[in-house]
C-alpha cells in the first residue's frame, strides 16, 4: 500500500529538484516541491526533506522546521549539506514540533555549480529514502 510521501528542497535549484523529481517519479502517490512549498503538508506519512545551507540557517527554512506537527508530517527524513550543528538544530527544531525522525539524518556533500549527483550518490540517496519508506509502512 503506498503511503503519502512528500520530496522537499532547500534552496530551489536545478540540480536539487531533477534529483527530487527522479525519486518522485518513483513512489506512487508522492510529491515534491521546494521549502517553503507551494502549498503547506498536511496529513503526509512521510517528508524527506533535501537541505543545503551554511553555517546559519534562513529563517523560511527555520520556521519551516518549527512549524512541522503530527498534523502536517508523520515522519521526516532529512538529507543535509550542512555543518553538523546546523543539522542538528534544525531537525532537532521538527522533533519538538512533533514530528518523528524515522532514520538518522544523513550528511552527504551536494554536488557544486558545475557537478552533478553521480550514480554512486544517488544509489546511496535512493537507499536512505527506500529505508525510510519501508520504516513508515510498517
């Protein structure tokens, strides 16, 4: 039975949506946007959520994670480009909204302005998100 997935990411970027938009295209009833969305979660089972920030987070992205509740997301799962205490309070931010943390968030290096995510990365992406996929259906 498939589950309500939503793919997020921050900021919006090319690169970062075509890797979003490739995993989406693979879970039945799953969407994806940018952070902030469009339009805001509610009722999601499952948010991965796709961040790349330096030091000091925005304050859209902050209050994205503190706005996070049992009634809009379930469970998050996040993917970060970030120094570890950035990370940390960020999803730390989530947990105290409500949220649960399904997996460890993983800290993996994005690809720069003239990269792009190898096969390697996004085996090691799909992975995660196969992991916390099956954590939420069970």
């Amino acid at each position: 039975m498939a589950i309500r997935l939503r793919i997020l990411h921050y900021p919006d970027n090319k690169k970062l949506s075509a890797l979003c938009n490739e995993i989406n295209s693979e879970y039945e009833n799953s969407k994806f946007d940018k952070i902030p969305p469009a339009y805001p979660c509610e009722n999601e089972r499952l948010l991965i959520a796709f961040i790349k920030t330096g030091k000091e987070a925005s304050n859209e992205l902050k209050m994205f994670c503190s706005d996070l509740t049992k009634a809009r997301v379930q469970n998050v799962a996040f993917i970060f480009d970030a120094p570890a205490a950035t990370a940390k309070a960020l999803s730390d931010s989530a947990v105290s909204a409500g949220v649960k943390l399904v997996c460890e968030p993983k800290y993996m290096k994005f690809p720069g302005l003239f990269g792009n995510f190898g096969d390697a990365q996004k085996k090691e992406i799909k992975d995660y998100i196969a992991a916390a996929y099956a954590a939420c259906q069970s």
